[in-house]
C-alpha cells in the first residue's frame, strides 16, 4: 500500500520534470516610452502582448509591433492622396478619351481619296 503510493509519486514528478525541460517560446516585444526610452520585453509567445508596459522612468510606454495580432491596416480608410490620385487618374481617361473621339471625328470629316 505504502509502497504503491510511493511509486505513482515517482511517476508524476518525473511526467512533470519532462514538462519543465520545455522552454516557452519568446518573442521580443518593443515598447516606446514618450520620453524616448525604449524597452525590449522577452514574453511568451502564447501570452497575451499588453499594449502598455511601464518604464523604468515610471511613464507609460506603447508597444510598437503587436506582431501579428488583428491586421487593423486593412480597414483603413482611404487617404486624402489616395482619393486624389484615383480622381486624377479618371479625370485623365476622361483626357484620352476626348482626344480619341476627336480624331475620330477628324478623321470622318477627312476627304477620302
Ligand atoms: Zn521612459
């Protein structure tokens, strides 16, 4: 009884030493202090990233890359540029296309020979 006890806590510690020997991957994630610091923090790949973390100098600083959290960029909306470069390029077609048409016409209105 004594005995049997004893084994299948030999079993569990050694299940659990196995487990030990695992090394969590890391990943190096930046923070950006407002005062100019910047901090490397080595997290565990499956923990969740905080946004904040504080400085040495006690002020809050902002995590730079979230890796490959949620693609926020995708979403985005259109820039002023972009809206401009998009009219310019309509307005453009709308120059070629004026021009075809008038030589189009021109060369209806030339005398064929
Ligand atoms: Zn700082």
């Amino acid at each position: 009884m004594d005995r049997s006890l004893r084994g299948m806590g030999i079993g569990l510690r050694s299940m659990e030493s196995d487990d030990g020997v695992e090394f969590a991957e890391r990943v190096h994630v930046v923070y950006d202090c407002p005062s100019g610091h910047s901090l490397v923090v080595p997290l565990s790949i499956e923990a969740e990233v905080p946004m904040v973390w504080n400085c040495r100098c006690g002020v809050e600083a902002y995590a730079r890359d979230r890796g490959d959290a949620e693609p926020t960029e995708v979403r985005r909306p259109r820039s002023h540029w972009e809206m401009v470069l998009e009219r310019r390029t309509i307005e453009e077609l709308e120059a070629l296309l004026a021009e075809r048409l008038d030589l189009l016409r021109a060369r209806r209105l030339q005398p064929v020979h």
